[in-house]
C-alpha cells in the first residue's frame, strides 16, 4: 500500500551527472471492485551528481492523503550519458509523518540501471 507522502531517491553511482524524468501513475479500487487509475503525477529531480549527498538524489513529494492510492506504475527515464559506466539504483522512500521525516531507503531498490549510453528506464509496479 503507497503511503500518505512518498517519493522517489536515486543514489547514483553512474560516474556522472545525470537527471531523470518520472512519471507515477497512481491506482486504486472503487466501490465495485475494479482497479482505476488515478492521474499521473510528475515528480521532478534536479541533476543528481555522481555518488550524491542524500538530500541530492530525491524527487518532489507526492502527497496520497487525499486520493489514498493503493499502488501505482512507476516510470524513470534516465537519459543517455556516455561518461556514465556504473549503476544508478532507484527506491521508493516514505514518510510516516506527512513529509517532515523520510525512511531509510537504501535497501530494495524498485530497479536499477546500468549501462548508461543509450536512455534507459526503470519501471516498476508499487
């Protein structure tokens, strides 16, 4: 089940710079029991630097208190960076607190990428 407030982190050790782009689609079930998508949120990143600081390599929040979604697709794209020769792994980290607090994501990452030279996504079902 997503939580109230949540976001993506990518700890990044590519070797290089890079800034990914996500899209979340939210879903849950209505009252007959089919599953419905909510709408898609954008979370944004700054250029997150080679092996970050950990306040470097988060997204924006996203608040589920009001459309209390159960799961949702995840997509990042990482573009093309041909310096890039590592991995870049990326979590779902939460907050049990409405976003003052976050959890310590760095283990089970929702995926990870690897082979920087030609775009690359993560998706993941949550």
């Amino acid at each position: 089940m997503l939580p109230g407030m949540y976001r993506l982190y990518v700890d990044n050790q590519s070797g290089a710079a890079v800034t990914p782009t996500c899209q979340i689609t939210p879903w849950k079930f209505d009252s007959n029991g089919e599953k419905t998508e909510e709408t898609t949120v954008t979370p944004t990143f700054s250029s997150i630097a080679d092996n970050p600081t950990y306040d470097a390599g988060k997204s924006t929040d996203v608040d589920n208190s009001t459309v209390k979604a159960i799961g949702a697709h995840v997509l990042v794209t990482f573009p093309a960076t041909v310096s890039a020769t590592g991995d870049a792994y990326v979590y779902l980290q939460q907050s049990p607190d409405g976003g003052t607090t976050w959890a310590n994501v760095l283990s089970n990452p929702i995926g990870t990428v690897t082979d920087f030279t030609a775009e690359k996504r993560v998706e993941a079902e949550v």
